[in-house]
C-alpha cells in the first residue's frame, strides 16, 4: 500500500494503478479481489481535523469497495500510544500536548471506524479494542519503540493474526 495517505487520498487513487518502488500495481477494480480489507485511514487525519469528513469518504470508499469484492472488511488498527505518541529515534517527535491532541483524532476516527462498520453492516477487524491497555489508549509493546507510532514487529503479528480470526469465505 501507500502510506501517510488520509482517506481522502486513498479514495482518489482507489480505480488508479501506482508504483511503489520497482512494483507496477493495477487499479484495485482489475485485481477483483475475493477478499477486500479496507484500513481505516485513521493514522492519517486531515490537517485540519475533520472526523465528519473522515466517516464520509470512509464511506464512500466502502460504496467502491463493495462493486469490487463481496468479500469486505473494515481494519480498526492497533490503539495509539497516549504517552510517546511519535516520540523516538526515528519519530516525528511533536511537542506532547500535540502528540497527545493528534492520537486524540485517530482515537475519534478508529471510533468512527467501528461505528461505520455497524452502520454498513461490514464485519470489523477489531485491533483497535484488542490492543488497548489503558481506556482507549494503545499498549506499547504493540507499538515500534523507534517511532512511537507504527506497529512493532509484536503488532503486526496481533494484526495478521486478527485479520486471519476474521476472514470467512
């Protein structure tokens, strides 16, 4: 996938095929994929937050996705940290009270995630919920202790392991 990208983005290039470094990937429509796991794009808000904005294009997204695969589900990602959000050695380090107001807006949109799984009727792949310790906040041993952010080698295993519970064909 492309990272760093807000729904808005992903919608976009949804029907468009991209490169990512010497790889040619077709429009996700060509592929017609028997399973179809859309990410919540939560990670990514706008730069002006906007979690109305998120819910919509994250449902418009699903509307596409659901002429591709009648096999969808939505990915609720591991919980962000409440303390060292972005902090370490390769972190984007943003001053705490920032950290703490940025992991407050995934935490709203991993939210509206689950809300809009229950609206559309999409089964969910709750790794948010699973990998939460302290309220909504994430457990840091699921999370990369260089960045503070992206999910630890321990996380992604949570993750796969997750996505595998959930798939039914």
């Amino acid at each position: 996938g492309v990272g760093g990208q807000n729904v808005e983005q992903g919608l976009a290039r949804f029907e468009s095929s991209f490169v990512n470094r010497e790889r040619n990937f077709p429009p996700i429509p060509q592929l017609s994929p028997d399973v179809l796991i859309i990410g919540s794009f939560a990670y990514n808000p706008f730069s002006t937050h906007d979690r109305n904005k998120h819910y919509s294009l994250l449902r418009d997204l699903l509307v596409k996705a659901k002429n591709v695969s009648s096999n969808i589900y939505l990915l609720a990602e591991i919980a962000p940290l409440k303390y060292g959000f972005g902090k370490g050695k390769n972190g984007v380090n943003m001053p705490e009270d920032v950290a703490f107001e940025h992991a407050g807006h995934i935490i709203e949109q991993l939210d509206d995630v689950i809300n809009l799984s229950n609206a559309e009727n999409i089964p969910l792949i709750n790794v948010y919920y699973e990998s939460r310790n302290d309220s909504s906040y994430g457990n840091p041993y699921f999370v990369n202790k260089d960045d503070g952010i992206h999910p630890s080698i321990a996380g992604h295993y949570f993750t796969a392991e997750s996505i595998v519970e959930h798939i039914r064909f």
